[in-house]
C-alpha cells in the first residue's frame, strides 16, 4: 500500500507540471475566436511598438482590427497588456512561456492564427519594418477554412432567425412529434 501511493504521488509530481503547462497561457483561450498579436518590447518608447501603437489608434484602422478579430497583447518592460488593460505577472510570464521564444534581439511581434498556429513572426530589424498593414495583407492572406471558421463564429454569436409566419388564411402546420428510440431486444 505504501509502495502504491509513494508511486501515485512521484507521477502526480512528475506529471502535474506538464499538464500545467499546456494550459494557462492566455492565448488558449483565443484558438477558435480571436488572432493574438503580440509585442514584446524592452521599453514604452521602442519605435517599433510607438508606431504600431499610433496605427492601432487610427479610427479606420480600429474597425480593420475589430473586423479581422485581433487582440492585441503587449510586453513592454516585462509587463504585460491586453487591448491596454494589465495582465497577471503569471499570465505575462505564461504568454512568453507559450512563445518558446530563444535569446534574441529585441523587439519582437508576433501573429497568431485562430488555430493556434504563428501566422508571422518578425524581430529586430524586421519588426522595425512591419507596418499594420502588412498585419493586415497577412491575415487577409490566410485559408478560406480559417475564414469560415471566423464566419461560423460569428454567425453563432448573433441571435437565431426567427420562423416565418404562416400565410393569411394558410393553416398552420403542427410539429412533429419526435421519434420513440428503437428499443433493445431482450438477451
């Protein structure tokens, strides 16, 4: 009995981390609903997210991030932001655990699709080059089936038609009464 449970609690020890792991990094939640774009900047005042910053204010910019489904995640001195609200020190340091990002040049975006999946990627010198609209052309670029699956969700969140009424004079049909299941024949 001993030898039982000192050996269910070495596994409970080894395993519990992993399955952590899998699952608390903020972007779990947007697989299926929303693409992250993530900035990760050593400072508020890097070029790279002051400009991306301004074009996301933009008006005609902000229905093409409302319409594309972006949420914008941001690390700017270790400190996390999402849509420009704070994020947990937890959740900040599961977002970059999620990234498996390696030592490398700051700054750094980027694109994640619906399915999870890093869309574009760029870093140092080639995040200084990214503009809104290359998002954008990216994200535009992308399968038709991720486009459905955006289209479906969409339609799912909006209220359900409701039937037509029947013609004047026409009668009324009444609904069907559904099926008794087959029964199990006795053994």
């Amino acid at each position: 009995m001993l030898i039982r449970s000192l050996t269910l609690t070495l596994l409970l020890a080894i395993a519990g981390p992993l399955f952590a792991a899998d699952s608390d990094s903020p972007l779990a939640g947007d697989v299926g609903r929303a693409r992250p774009l993530i900035v990760i900047a050593q400072s508020t005042v890097d070029p790279v997210w002051l400009s991306l910053k301004k074009s996301l204010e933009d008006p005609a910019n902000k229905k093409g991030v409302t319409d594309r489904n972006i949420k914008v995640y941001t690390i700017l001195s270790m400190s996390g932001q999402l849509d420009g609200k704070d994020m947990g020190q937890q959740d900040t340091m599961a977002l970059l655990r999620s990234l498996k990002l390696g030592a490398g040049a700051y700054p750094k975006v980027f694109l994640v699709g619906k399915d999870g999946e890093t869309k574009l990627s760029a870093s140092g010198d080639e995040a200084k080059a990214l503009s809104l609209a290359k998002i954008f052309e990216t994200i535009d670029a992308m399968p038709m089936a991720e486009k459905e699956a955006a289209a479906a969700a969409a339609a799912a969140q909006t209220p359900a038609a409701t039937e037509p009424e029947p013609a004047k004079g026409a009668k009324g049909s009444k609904p069907a009464k559904p099926s008794k299941p087959p029964q199990m024949p006795d053994d």
